[in-house]
C-alpha cells in the first residue's frame, strides 16, 4: 500500500517557516521574486524567508541569492524595518543593478521584513495553501499584507507607478494550485504520471469509469478521485487556460468516447495516449465522422516527447516533460 498523499502548493513551506519564526519571535523577512524577464533565475513568484538562522524557498539560487540571504540578515541585525525592492540585471555588462550572475535576464526582488501584525494574513494564506483551495495574496507599498479567497483580484503581478519603487505600486498573486491536470484512466501508466505530477505543482483529478478499480482505489496522489460514465466527461471536466487532459484508458473504444466528448473543450491541453498505428485509425474514423483537421491538431497523439518509452514509468516522464514544455510556452503559442 502506498503510504504518499497528495500534493499541497510547492510554496506552503516558506509560508509555514514565516508562522513559526514570529511565533517563536525571530526575525524573519520575506524575499519575493515581484517581476522578472528573459533567462532569469528567479521567476516571478518565487520566493524564500530568511531568519537568522534558517530559510525556506528561493528566488533563484546562485550569487544573487546569496547575497540577498546576507542584505536581509545584516538588514535584520540593524533592526532595519523597512521594505526594499531592488532590481537586478543578470549581465555583467549592465552600468547598475549588477546581480553577479550572466544568463542576461533581470528581476526585481521585493524584500519584506516580516512582522507580529502580519501574522493573520500569514495564518491565512497557509490555511488556503493546506486545504489546495484557491485565494489570493496582495503586497502594498506600505509593507501592508491582504489576502481573501476566490478569484483574485486583477491585474496579478507587480503593477507600480512611472518609476521603480513608486509609491503606489502593488504585487498581487494567486494562492493554490494554478494549473489542473485530470488523467482519464485510472490504469498502471496514470498511477505512475500521478506520482511524477505530484512535484509539478498542479490540482490533479483521475477519472475512470470502472467501480473498484485498484490503481484508482489507491492513488495516494490525487486531490479528486471519480469513477463516472466517459460519455459523461464534457460535463464532468473542467475548461479554461489552466486546464490540462491526458486520456490513457484502457482501450480503444474508450478512448475514442473520452476523446469525442473532450476534442471541444477549450483547454491548455489536450493528450492521447496510443501507438500510432492506433492514434492513426481513431483520427482517420473522426475525419469520416465529419472533424476538421484543425480540431485534431489540438490533440497531442501520441502523448508525450519522443524518448522511446516502453514502461510505465518512462511514458509517464515523457507525458509530464511535454506538460511542462506546454505550460512553459508563452500563451499565444499554446495549441
């Protein structure tokens, strides 16, 4: 019996560390990745909290981090409690904001200093982030912290005035899980995916339509298990930018069910799992039934980089590196 459960958001550790350093009345301040572009480390949203002798997360790692380590903790001994927002030019030609580092991105790093009046507005993010529901965070100018449930407010990320540091600027982020994954088919390579899916950050539901099926039953993985009809799953499966499909049933039949109630769904993805010779005869039955091509090439059939693949495991790397190359592409390149 496996003993593992499913995934919580990868950054409920250092929002768990803020709690437990002001609780026990130590420093701590928080590092906060508000924008970043090109090659850079640290993306936006990443984030770590620095106590003096302990942190959790990061914003990148390398020098720059380091450094960054040592500005709060020195920050932190002066008693010095105002926030901070510095950017840093990854090029080591740039005439300021050298971050010592060369892979020619930049950032802008929010560092906060952390304080007993935050501690509600901390205790609540972790509450969202435990139970993987969904909220939001927003940072002020002032060193102020909100956070409420639901949709959060728009536009996310760092807006600010005409200038860097401006007074009336504002980060603002979602909590929980961004990114869905629901695997149709509850079989040996979906166990195997879902075990892979649960260190990428994503709200995964396994769907299949046989009662009492033991790689569903014990799934320690997923956030939501359904056993339903599959002609049923255009009402059962979410839509939407964030939504991603993979269809591995267990046979031909099925997936071609699973495939017909889905091809229309607006998603970020949509995969089907098969040889080619299968992928081949079940596109060649759609195009006769009247399917367009443009609506086939939705569909990424064969799922899954091409590494030749053979064991569960392998297919299910090659299936999670080609979500991970979809949820990475720049949103207007999606298919």
């Amino acid at each position: 019996m496996l003993t593992a459960s499913p995934s919580v958001p990868r950054d409920l550790p250092v929002w768990q560390h803020t709690c437990a350093c002001l609780r026990a009345g130590t420093p701590v301040t928080l590092l906060l990745v508000v924008s970043s572009s090109g090659s850079s480390p640290g993306r936006q949203g990443f984030k770590m909290t620095v106590s003096p002798g302990s942190m959790a997360g990061s914003v990148g790692g390398g020098i720059m981090e380091h450094k960054f380590v040592e500005v709060a903790r020195n920050r932190m001994a002066a008693g010095n409690h105002e926030l901070l927002l510095r950017q840093q030019i990854h090029r080591s030609e740039a005439p300021h904001h050298r971050s010592g580092m060369i892979c020619s991105g930049e950032q802008t790093l929010l560092l906060l200093p952390l304080r007993p009046e935050h501690l509600a507005a901390l205790d609540a993010i972790v509450e969202v982030q435990q139970r993987a529901g969904n909220g939001w965070f927003e940072v002020r100018a002032d060193g102020s912290l909100h956070v409420g449930t639901g949709p959060a407010p728009r536009p996310l990320g760092y807006a600010a005035g005409t200038a860097l540091g401006a007074h009336d600027w504002r980060y603002i982020e979602h909590l929980g899980f961004r990114d869905q994954l629901t695997i149709i088919g509850a079989g040996h390579v979906a166990l195997a995916l879902s075990r892979i899916v649960a260190t990428l950050d994503f709200h995964l539901t396994v769907i299949d339509d046989r009662p009492g099926l033991n790689t569903l039953l014990d799934n320690p993985y997923a956030h939501q298990k359904h056993c339903l009809p599959y002609h049923e799953l255009a009402s059962a499966v979410p839509a939407g930018p964030h939504h991603y499909v993979v269809i591995m049933t267990f046979g031909y039949r099925s997936d071609a069910v699973a495939l017909r109630q889905l091809i229309n769904h607006p998603l970020a993805y949509l995969g089907l799992m098969g040889s080619e010779a299968k992928i081949a005869q079940l596109f060649a039955e759609l195009r006769q039934e009247g399917y367009s091509e443009a609506q086939l090439s939705r569909v990424h059939a064969p799922v899954g980089v091409p590494i030749s693949s053979r064991t569960p495991e392998e297919i299910a790397i090659s299936v999670a590196a080609q979500l991970i190359q979809q949820r990475n592409a720049p949103l207007a390149a999606r298919t």
